[in-house]
C-alpha cells in the first residue's frame, strides 16, 4: 500500500485536454499582440544565439555579413531572447510541477539512442535554415501570422505539413517500438 | 484604445524585454501543459497516432484570431498596430517545406524543443543546437541565396482578401475548418490506437459550439462587413477608414515633393530628410542625388523602420510607379512621412540639373543661378564640397570630451572610431560607427596603399550612413592616422 503511493506521487501527471492547453496558448500570443504588439516566436530567439556565436568565433566576418551584419555587436539584445530564455522557464516550472522531467532520449524501442540523436541534430539544422529563410516557424509564422490571418504564414502552414507528411514515412522507424 | 510597444517603436526597451520574458513563460507553460516537452506526442501527428499538434494548434489560432477579431470590433485595439509579416510566396513555400521535412525528422520545433529541453529530453537539446547551426548556414549562404529570400515579396497580404472573401466570412469558414479537424482528429486517433477520450464527448460538443458562436458573434458586431453588401475593398471598417485617407492624400497629391524643392531643402542641409533611391544598386552607384540612401523595395519597409514616423523621407526611381507603389504600401504600414519625388530622377535632371545653356524656356537671372548653384551641388561626385567647407570652418579641429558629450545624438553629429574591431566590440561611444581606415585605401593604378577614388571613397561612407551635410567626429586609439580621413 505504501509503495503504491510513492509510486503515484512519482509517475508523471497526464496531461492537460489539448484543446484548453491550446485556448491558454491562444491567450498568450493574443497578450502578445496586445502588450508586445508582435506574435510569438522562438526560432528567432535562437537565431540570435547563432548570431552571437558566430561573433564570438568571427567577429569581423559576422559582423560583414548580410544578414547577421544586420543584427549589430549585441544581436542577444533583443525581446525574442528573452522570450525564449521565458519560455524554457515557464516549460520548466509545468514539466516541474506535472512531475514530467526526465533526463532521456525519447525513441522507438528499436531504435538506437545515436539514430535518433542523429534525426534530431539534422532535423534541427533544416529546421533552422527553413526558419530563417521563411521569417518564422511554427509560433511566429503559423501560429503567430496564421492568427492574424496573413496569406503568407498559411501558405507556411500548409506546406509544412505537407512536407511532413511527405516525408513522415521514411524516417518513421526511430518511433518504432 | 490600446498601444503596443510595437506601434510606440519600443520593442527595445527594457519594459518589452521583462514583458517578452514573462510571455515566453506563458509560451513555455502553455506548450508543456500541452504535453509538447515530448517529441513522441509530437510526432504522433505525422502517423495518426496522437493528434495533439492539431488540436492544440487549431484552438490556439481560433482563440488567438476570434479574441483579437473581438477586440478590433470594440475599437480597443487596430491590426495596424501590430506586426504584420510580409508575404514572400517563395520563401514561405520552399520554407515551408524544409521546415516540415526538419520537424518530422527531429520531432521537434524551435518551441516545443524548448519546453522538452525543461523536460529533460536530451533530443530536444541536440534538435536545438542543430537549429542554432542551420540559423548560421543560413547566414553563411545568405548571399546566394538572397534572391530566393525577397523575391516576389507582396507585401502584407490578408488571407481573406487573396482569396476573396469578407474577413468574417473568412473566420467563420476557418472555425468551421478548424471543428471537422478536432472530430477528424478524435475519429482518427480512435481507429488507429481503439481509443478517444473526446469523440462525442459534452466537452467537445460545447467547445465546438462555443467557438462557431463566437465566429458568428461577430458579425453581430461589425455588420458592415455582413452578406451581400460585404464589400472586397473593405474587409474592416478600420482599414476602410485608412484605404480612404491614403486614397486622399493620393488625390490632393499631398504625397509628393517637387524636384525644385527638394533640392532646396537638401542644400540647406535640413535635418531629419531622408532620400531613398529604390533603384538597382548598379543604377544607384552610376547616380544618384547626393545624399541617397540605397534600399531594394523589397527590403524597403525593414530599411525604413528606425525612420517610421520620425523626420520625412523622399523615394525615388528613374520614374514614378515604383515609389508611388512603395509609398502605399508603407503607409498601410504605419509610415505617415514618406512622399514621393515628382517625376522621379528623370523630372530632378530635367527640372534641377539641365545646364542653363541647354533649357528652351526663358530663365530669368535668378533662377538661371540658382540652377548654377544645384549643378555644383548635386552634379559633381559626392565629396566634401566648399559649402561644406565653409560650414566647417566655425568648428574646432580637435575636440574634448566634453563637447562631444553636450552634442552627442544631434542628428547629423556622426562619431567614427578608428580602433580595431576588438578594441571596439570591447567599448565605445555610445551610437558610434567602427571604421577600419585601411578600407579606405587600395592599390590603385599598381601602387598599392593609396587613397581610394572619391566616387568610391563616397560610396564607403554612404554605407556608413554618413551624408555630405554631417559633422564627423573621429576617435582614434593611442595612434593618429586619422590624417587620412580629415
């Protein structure tokens, strides 16, 4: 009996119905609009990080270049930065709270922790090249533009999922069990 | 009435930073409540296993698009206050695409992997590291493939009006769009895996409900945009009103500025009058009126940001359709100051330039001075002219501290600093521009280390945004070679 409870204090919480963890979602991008005057975004918080790498290794050649160039000495200085060091903090605080922090790799069971590890490392480098040259991923472009009804991010959106699905088929085996 | 920061041109102030920080641990709670800290629940979408991405999604663009519809309808807010991306239909398409093919690789997007990051997931954090790196792929290839980046760029352009509908219509059509894909969704997740927790559920019937109620709530609210009456042009009352005040400005031609005086004012050195030659770069490097900007109209709108609103700026091109194009859609932009030279560079040679000598029409003493007076200013290669000169000549040479200090920020005080780029990214004054004086220099003619032509040299300094009328303020390190450049 007392090993039981122990157990169901530790085990993860389920998680939230998806539609209302997708109507609070709606009410923080629309708090966005409203403070910020802009969606939400993460993959040009990121980008900024890239930005400051890449000046810390060449800071000349950034600095010329095209589109970092643009950024200045202190691309970190920037709300979307701050918002994705938010956004870590807010997951974490959930993850906490539910109990569903885990240090692993998530996989197939057939699948070597390498193979998915390599899937995630090239997924990331497409991802984002593709956010970049779109101006946005799936918060700042589809989310974000989709909710402001701009033809551009539903263009973004149905292609997204069309490379997805086109695509799903053979690199499903690291899903499988 | 509401004010984002964005329409105050503040997005880069502290208080928006506390304020993106605490949206983004909204973002981040949002996203793990979801259950989106794990890449399986994510990836289920592509398989049909866990329609999650969908649901979610879905909600979140209704909430998000119905709330601020709501708030536009009681006046609190205008979408013209807030950022509105451009339409790039190659980019976004071939983005799209790459961005689909990476998420179902690495199961992740930037934002979920930041909430499975916090969970723990060592997947999220490489699928991170590999975003941090395809950002500066992208950055290295820029060049070649900057074409693809701003080609056919429309401009901002509402889903609704492309495909011709009203925007509520629209809405409706989508919410309507978005309830069949929460029931597919519940449907599918039923026959792949035997079972649902919402399919006919009450909560999944009054959510439905709930959402198409408020979709036709608001045409309740705005019922100009309702039925046959809705109008294409005017999709909200609120555009509407703006569409009609550009098309006034339009017809009172108060969106122009005559060669004459703008040559005028460009000689009298006023502050804050930005012209901008939206002209191929090539066209722009063989002339333009001094003191130009050059920006590609596809870039045109980010160039122009730090000057929306502030002073007036002048576009011009060869003739007058693409300004006239560019100042449009600007101004559905926000920018309230921009104008358009009238007859474009054609009408400033003709009217400005044109040698007295070569004019049919009779001039009398005056103008045909004053003709003399542009010629030497604008016909000759940027340089440091004698009006300039002269201007300079009430300016001490070497300068202290404090007398930069009491001028700093007076538009048209320009400071460089010499010192290498370390010594630069390590500390210095506030608004000044790095300079690395051998750029300046080249081997000319065979010898090397001579001081560059003056139509290059000019160009170099344009890049710097530096313009004939400003005073420069030079910082060297323990060296002087500023001798150079004085």
């Amino acid at each position: 009996m007392k090993t039981k409870k122990v157990e169901s204090i530790s085990a993860p919480k389920p998680y939230a119905n998806p539609y209302l963890a997708g109507v609070l979602l709606g009410l923080v991008l629309l708090a966005s609009f409203l403070s910020l005057g802009v969606g939400l975004g993460a993959s040009g918080g990121i980008a900024r990080i890239g930005a400051s790498l890449s000046l810390c290794v060449a800071a000349s050649h950034t600095l010329g270049s095209e589109y970092f160039g643009e950024w200045g000495t202190r691309p970190l200085n920037y709300y979307l930065v701050f918002m994705f060091v938010g956004t870590l903090l807010g997951a974490l605080f959930s993850a906490l709270l539910a109990n569903r922090a885990r240090i692993q790799v998530e996989r197939g069971a057939g699948t070597s922790i390498g193979r998915r590890l390599g899937y995630a490392l090239t997924g990331g480098l497409i991802v984002g090249f593709a956010s970049r040259l779109a101006r946005g991923c799936t918060s700042g472009q589809a989310l974000s533009g989709g909710a402001l009804l701009l033809t551009g991010s539903m263009v973004f959106l149905v292609c997204l999922f069309a490379g997805g699905y086109a695509t799903a088929w053979f690199v499903r085996r690291q899903w499988h069990d | 009435m509401i004010n984002p920061l964005y329409s105050l041109n503040a997005l880069d102030t502290p208080l928006a930073f506390f304020l993106a920080l605490l949206i983004g641990c909204g973002f981040g709670f949002a996203l793990e409540r979801a259950g989106f800290g794990s890449s399986r629940r994510l990836a289920g979408v592509f398989y049909f296993t866990d329609m999650a991405v969908v649901k979610v999604m879905f909600s979140a663009l209704i909430t998000a698009m119905l709330g601020l519809s709501f708030l536009v309808a009681f006046g609190w807010i205008q979408l013209e206050q807030i950022y509105l991306m451009p339409t790039i239909y190659a980019a976004q398409i071939v983005g799209g695409v790459l961005f689909g093919v990476g998420f179902v690789m690495g199961s992740w997007c930037p934002g979920t992997a930041a909430a499975g990051v916090a969970s723990g997931r060592i997947d999220a954090l490489v699928f991170l590291i590999g975003v941090t790196g395809g950002s500066i792929l992208f950055n290295e290839v820029f060049p070649v493939i900057r074409s693809l980046y701003t080609t056919g760029n429309q401009g901002v352009q509402m889903i609704y009006a492309t495909v011709g509908m009203s925007r509520n219509g629209f809405m409706l059509v989508l919410t309507l769009v978005a309830v069949a894909a929460f029931w597919l969704s519940e449907w599918v997740e039923k026959a792949r895996t035997g079972h649902t927790a919402y399919l006919r559920s009450p909560f999944l019937k009054a959510f439905s409900l709930a959402l198409v109620t408020l979709a036709l709530g608001l045409f309740m609210l705005s019922p100009a945009t309702t039925g046959a009456s809705a109008e294409p042009v005017e999709s909200t009352a609120v555009t509407a009103v703006d569409e009609q005040a550009l098309m006034e400005s339009v017809e009172q031609a108060l969106d122009h500025i005559e060669p004459e005086e703008l040559a005028a004012r460009l000689m009298a050195g006023e502050p804050g009058l930005l012209v901008v030659d939206v002209r191929p770069a090539a066209e722009f490097s063989g002339f333009h009126i001094r003191g130009a900007l050059n920006a590609p109209l596809a870039e045109l709108a980010e160039t122009l940001q730090p000057y929306r609103n502030r002073g007036l700026i002048v576009l011009y091109s060869n003739g007058m359709t693409h300004p006239a194009q560019a100042r449009d859609s600007l101004q559905r932009r926000g920018f309230g100051n921009v104008y358009i030279l009238t007859d474009g560079l054609q009408g400033f040679r003709d009217r400005c330039l044109k040698p007295v000598s070569l004019r049919t029409e009779p001039l009398t003493a005056g103008d045909a001075a004053r003709v003399n007076a542009w010629r030497a200013f604008f016909a000759t290669p940027a340089k440091v002219g004698p009006s300039s000169e002269a201007a300079n000549e009430a300016m001490p040479r070497v300068i202290e501290t404090d007398w930069l200090i009491a001028r700093l920020g007076t538009p048209g005080l320009k400071v460089i600093d010499l010192r290498s780029q370390p010594e630069y990214n390590t500390a210095h004054i506030p608004g000044a521009l790095s300079l690395n004086v051998e750029s300046l220099r080249g081997n000319i003619g065979g010898v090397p280390s001579l001081l560059l032509p003056p139509a290059m040299l000019a160009a170099q300094f344009s890049l710097l945004g530096l313009q004939p009328s400003d005073s420069v303020v030079l910082v060297s390190g323990e060296k002087f070679h500023d001798a150079t450049l004085a």
